[in-house]
C-alpha cells in the first residue's frame, strides 16, 4: 500500500504534536516510508524539528504555530522542507554547519547553539553530523536516525543503522556508540521523539537505556 502523503498533525503530549509525510526518496511501503516531524512548546513560541511540509500541508502547520517560531534539524539529511519554513515563518534554521551543503540558501542556517530552547548532544566516535536535540521545556529528546521507534517485540525503540553489519561493526555500535549516546539518558527524557516510527510518550528515559543494550537494527 503507498503511503499517505501527509498526515495532520496530531497531539502527543502537553506541548508536544507530530505529522507525517511522505520520504522524499524512500516511497515503497514499510518502514521509512513516512518520516516524522515535530512542534513542540517552548517558552516563547513555537519550536518545529525536521519539519517536512507538502505543498497542501501549510496550513495546518499555520494553525498549530503559535508566537516565535524556531527551526531546527537533526541531521543534514533532514533540512527537507526548513528553507521554505523559515521564509514563511521569518526565522532561520538552526542545524549542524554541514547543512549548508544541502540548501539553497545557506546564509538562513545558524547554530544549534544559538537557540536558547534546546540543548544539541554530538554523538558518534567520530563525531556524526548527527545532533540529537534536548528540549528541556517539554523534557524530550528527538532524534534523526540514530534511535528509531519501532513497533511490536522490536520495540519500542532501537538504535538502527541502514548499512550492512557484520560482527566487527555489531560490537562497535553495542560499545562505542551506544556509550555516546548514555548521556541523554541521563538527562531523564520523559518522551523520545524519533523522526522514524512510533514515539516514546512517558518513560523515556527507560526506554531509551533498554535500546542502548540491545543490538543494532538494520532496516
């Protein structure tokens, strides 16, 4: 079955909703086949993470936005539809400097760091342009594709990978950079927002310390 193009936005938490749209590049059915976008409270306004919009989905997004909006993207991969929302919304984007690479205006990208509403994690060894984002307003942690909810006795969360693995990688992800990533749990994340599958309402922080000892996924 192919998926929706969009999915309005739904209400996960207090301060917290999501929608779906259709991968860009990733269209058969199954998993990846729809990403997942947030907006979440902040003291102020209105914060959107990897936001992508179709060309019919912008006025939902207008109805749920609400003072200052800030823009930020988890990963370089993720700028997708950030651009054309921070020339609607006025605002710039906020993501990793290897996002520039990916946009067709570059002078519109700023610093994680210089968003005062969330707090930027580098993870990976070497670093990844990967930043999970903290956002202690709402007390969550959104991922890019680093950690991945899933679905059944997979679940609910898993960190994935979408290269090959074979014993040599396998024991680096369950050490190196599962260790990376321990800091945020410690951070105690009542909700873990992946930007692939089902998120992680209440008990994150559990959650997410449960994924860090179990394999790999690849999908």
């Amino acid at each position: 079955m192919t998926p929706p193009a969009f999915v309005p936005p739904q209400r996960l938490a207090d301060g917290v909703w999501h929608w779906h749209a259709r991968h860009p590049e990733w269209h058969p059915a199954g998993f990846g086949s729809l990403v997942v976008s947030y907006a979440l409270a902040v003291p102020g306004g209105t914060l959107l993470v990897d936001p992508l919009v179709p060309d019919d989905g912008w006025d939902a997004i207008d109805a749920l936005v609400e003072g200052r909006v800030d823009i930020a993207i988890t990963m370089p991969y993720h700028v997708r539809s950030a651009e054309r929302a921070a020339n609607r919304y006025a605002t710039a984007v906020h993501g990793h400097p290897a996002s520039a690479k990916r946009m067709a205006q570059p002078r519109l990208l700023q610093p994680l760091e210089a968003l005062a509403c969330v707090s930027a994690h580098p993870i990976g060894r070497p670093r990844r342009h990967e930043t999970p984002l903290h956002v202690p307003a709402r007390r969550a942690v959104v991922f890019g594709d680093a950690v991945v909810g899933v679905h059944g006795g997979e679940g609910p969360l898993r960190m994935w990978t979408y290269e090959r693995l074979d014993v040599r990688r396998e024991a680096w992800y369950a050490t190196t950079f599962a260790d990376t990533l321990r800091p945020l749990v410690a951070l105690e994340p009542e909700h873990v927002l992946p930007t692939h599958g089902p998120a992680v309402i209440g008990g994150g922080a559990g959650a997410l310390a449960r994924a860090l000892d179990r394999p790999v996924w690849f999908q």
